[in-house]
C-alpha cells in the first residue's frame, strides 16, 4: 500500500510541478509549485528520506513567502535569501544522510536564488539545474517515479525558455 501511496503522490508532484514550469507569471508558478512541494514533502516522508523532506518542507515555506511578494508585485528582500539560505543548510546538517544529501541541498540552494530574482529566464534555468541535482538525489535513493519527474520538469523548463524566449528585431 506504501508503494502505491508514493506513486500517487509522485504522480500529484509531477503534474504541478510540470506545469507550473510551463506559466508566465511568477506568482502562478509559485503557487502551482507550493502544491507540488507539499506532495513531495509527504511522499520524502512516506519513504522515509529526511533531507529530502526536511529541505522540501523548506521550499514549501520558501514558496508562500515568495509567493506573497510575488502577489504584491514586489521582489523578496535580501534578508528572505539570506534567512532560508541559512535555514537551507542547517536542515541538510541536522539531517545529513552522507554524500546524497550534498545534492538536495546544492539544488535547492539553486532553486532557492532562481526563485528569489525576478528574471523568469534565469528562474527556468536554475530550474533545469536544480531539478537535475534533485535527479542525483533520487538515484541514490532509489526514488525511481522521482527522476522521470524531474526529467519532466527539465523538459518542461526548457519549454518554458522556448516559449517566452526574448525575440530580436521585433520577430
């Protein structure tokens, strides 16, 4: 039953995740993304994984204050960065898993600046690197639905810089 409550909940992470790759808007984006990390926190913790969830349950906090900065049209104050930078690294010690967990953190501190700038290029870029870090990670842990949804959200971020790629003389 475990197995398949962790596909399911991989499944949910996919999709939001995936598609909020694929919007304009930052404050969408980071809604969809708030969704997709609460499901992947659940699933880190069904499978027993603790930077994976303790990091992820990060992020989730990540997004809402973002995504409240993002509503009122303003970028996320240094101080923000700086704090869940600091948070970031304290959780991938508190819960080190060995060589493996050097991955989560390196991608969600990625993750982290690509989210707090307000460039959606640079956010689609850093998503590409952070997600293939995340991949790192699920291959030592064996989280098999994990790296096809990452390699999702790769191909959805390139998507992504295709589709709101910056056109030169005025083509």
């Amino acid at each position: 039953m475990i197995f398949w409550i962790v596909q399911a909940l991989g499944a949910v992470t996919l999709v939001l995740y995936a598609v909020s790759l694929l919007m304009k808007k930052k404050e969408t984006l980071l809604g969809l993304q708030i969704g997709s990390n609460l499901s992947f926190f659940i699933q880190c913790l069904v499978k027993g994984t603790p930077t994976g969830a303790a990091i992820t349950l990060l992020s989730t906090a990540r997004g809402v204050v973002f995504f409240q900065y993002a509503k009122r049209g303003l970028k996320p104050s240094l101080a923000a960065l700086l704090i869940f930078l600091a948070l970031i690294f304290t959780a991938g010690w508190w819960t080190f898993e060995g060589p493996p967990s050097l991955f989560v953190i390196a991608a969600t501190t990625i993750g982290l600046y690509a989210q707090w700038q307000d460039n959606m290029k640079v956010l689609r870029i850093g998503m590409i690197m952070s997600c293939s870090l995340w991949v790192g990670y699920h291959i030592c842990r064996e989280l098999y639905p994990n790296i096809v949804s990452e390699l999702c959200n790769i191909v959805a971020s390139v998507i992504g810089l295709w589709k709101y790629r910056e056109r030169k003389n005025g083509a």
